[in-house]
C-alpha cells in the first residue's frame, strides 16, 4: 500500500514525499491510530486500510480525522485529507465515502487504484 499511496496522490496532483506506517499518538487523554499519512509541505493524507471496508471503518476514519490537529499539533497548518482503501470495498461504502469526501483506493486486479472520478473535490480538516 504504502508505495502505491504516494503513486496515487501524485497522479491526482497532490505531491506527497513522505511517508509514514502505523502511527499512535497519545495526548491530553485521548488516543489517535493511522495507518498510514502521506504528507508534503502543505497536505497530510490519513488513510485507513481495511480488507473488508465497512461503513463503520469510515465513520471511525471521520471521527479520527476530526482529531488530528488537536493530537497532532504539527500538522495544525496542513490541509488534512482522509482516505479509505480496502480490499474488497461494496459499492455502497465506496460511494458513502466519496459522499463524505473522502479518497476511496481499491484493488483492481494486481494494482491499487482511486476510485473518485477526476472531478472529485475532497472535504479537509
């Protein structure tokens, strides 16, 4: 996942060149696991990866991204995006994460692939 995700982003016109795998952070009482954030200067991309994506797994992603900035105060400037990635994905979860403006990466035979159309605009944290 982690050296398709940075393919992905690019190719969508966000130029992320770092990565990160498995993050806890522990502040002020709270707790906050990613799986993987893509970042760059200005963006910083959290991505849950799921083999069987559920509406539940991205109603926790929303929850997360809404904790952050506050957790992760380093990032307190940067545009937060989400995305989702499973891999086997319904249609019906695909489109309720698109529809709450998250990046849906999916398989597609050997390779992953996004699954917005080219005009989608992400929500940002």
């Amino acid at each position: 996942m982690r050296p398709s995700a940075v393919r992905l982003f690019r190719e969508c016109g966000i130029d992320v060149h770092e990565v990160y795998q498995n993050i806890n952070v522990k502040r002020d009482g709270e707790g906050l696991e990613l799986d993987l954030l893509v970042v760059n200067e200005k963006d910083a991309v959290a991505i849950e990866c799921k083999n069987n994506l559920s509406i539940d797994d991205v109603n926790e992603h929303l929850a997360r991204l809404d904790k952050i900035k506050r957790l992760m105060p380093r990032y307190k400037d940067n545009r937060i995006l989400g995305a989702v990635a499973g891999m086997i994905i319904p249609d019906n979860v695909a489109t309720y994460a698109i529809r709450k403006g998250l990046y849906v990466i999916g398989q597609n035979g050997d390779h992953l692939e996004l699954r917005n159309e080219s005009v989608f605009v992400p929500n940002v944290w």
